[in-house]
C-alpha cells in the first residue's frame, strides 16, 4: 500500500485486515490496534496512514501546531500594521480568521470528542488542557472583536489600536499565552 493512504478497515469483516494477510478481528468489545484501527474510547477509534502507524490525531495535531504559528504571524502583522501605520491588513486577517473558525475550531472539536486513548498525559497537562481550550476560544472571540472595532474605528477615520495600545498589547499578551500553551501542550504530548 504507498505511503499516505489512509487505512479504515471494515468494522463487521476486517477486510482492510485481509488486505494485509492478517484474520480479522473476533474478539469482543473494539478491535485492538494493528489492522489501521487504534482502539479508543468506548470503542471510537482514530484511523492511521498505511505503512506508518501514525495516529490521523498526530497528523492533525501536528498540522494544526505548524499552521497555528503562520496565523500568529498573520496576526501579529496585522496588530503592527494597524497600530504602527494605520493600515489594518484585512485580506491576512480574514484569512486568518476564516482559518481559525474552519480548522482550529474543528481540531479542537476533534480533540474534544475524540481524544488520543494511547497517550497518558502529565498531570500538569491534564489540568492545564480545559484552560488552554477556554482562553483559545476566548482569544477567537476578541480577536473577531478587535478587527471588527478596528475596522469601525477605520470607517470613522480613528485607529483604535493606537487609540487603545494597552488593548492591543493585552490581547497580542493573551494571544501569545493562547499560541505558546497549545505549543507547549503538542511538545509535551507528542515529542
């Protein structure tokens, strides 16, 4: 099987599993891993890539770590750029946006119903999980508030990222904790 096709194997007669030459899985409750399938949760599994064995929760994961940095960079150009020159870079940050509510918004619904049963986390993490989900979504929220106050500001002719700085260097404050805990979260977990 090339490298990158994703393996989901027939629950009712493990035909990815005769694909392989391996029998197909008799036992009771969910199937064991080693046939594509990771077992988890009350039998809720995550699919791997064939010939790899990595979790499709790794993959997103480490997708979503990746990308979450250019999105940071998205938004920190657009604070700089609206605070420093007046301008407010609105195609970087309604893409930026639009990234963060389609991904990041599914990863971590992703990551909520179906978290990784194979991966016994620190305690630390466990406790600092919900937080970093909370302020996550909290830092989507002010920032869908900041570009819309910026750009009513904008149409009166104000910036209120240099009317309000304090504003934006707690939200660009906040937005680095949100971006540096989720980071610290995938080291922890997968590295």
């Amino acid at each position: 099987m090339p490298l990158g096709v994703l393996v989901i194997p027939d629950q009712e007669d493990g035909a990815a599993c005769h694909d392989r030459d391996e029998e197909p899985y008799q036992g009771p409750g969910p199937e064991p891993a080693g046939c594509g399938h990771v077992a988890g949760p009350a039998g809720v599994g995550s699919y791997t890539m064939a010939g790899r064995g990595a979790p499709m929760g790794f993959l997103f994961s480490t997708f979503s770590a990746v990308t979450e940095l250019f999105v940071t960079a998205a938004v920190f150009t657009y604070l700089w750029h609206g605070w420093r020159h007046g301008v407010l870079r609105t195609s970087l940050i309604a893409f930026a946006l639009v990234y963060e509510i389609l991904v990041n918004v599914a990863y971590m619904t992703f990551r909520m119903l179906f978290p990784p049963a194979d991966t016994a986390y620190p305690g630390w993490v466990e406790a600092v999980l919900p937080w970093h989900g909370i302020l996550s979504l909290l830092m989507l929220l002010g920032l869908i508030g900041l570009v819309l106050e910026a750009r009513r500001s904008a149409l009166r002719g104000g910036n209120v990222l240099r009317e309000r700085p304090r504003t934006a260097l707690g939200f660009a404050i906040l937005w680095t904790v949100s971006i540096a805990s989720g980071e610290v979260i995938y080291i922890a977990t997968y590295l």
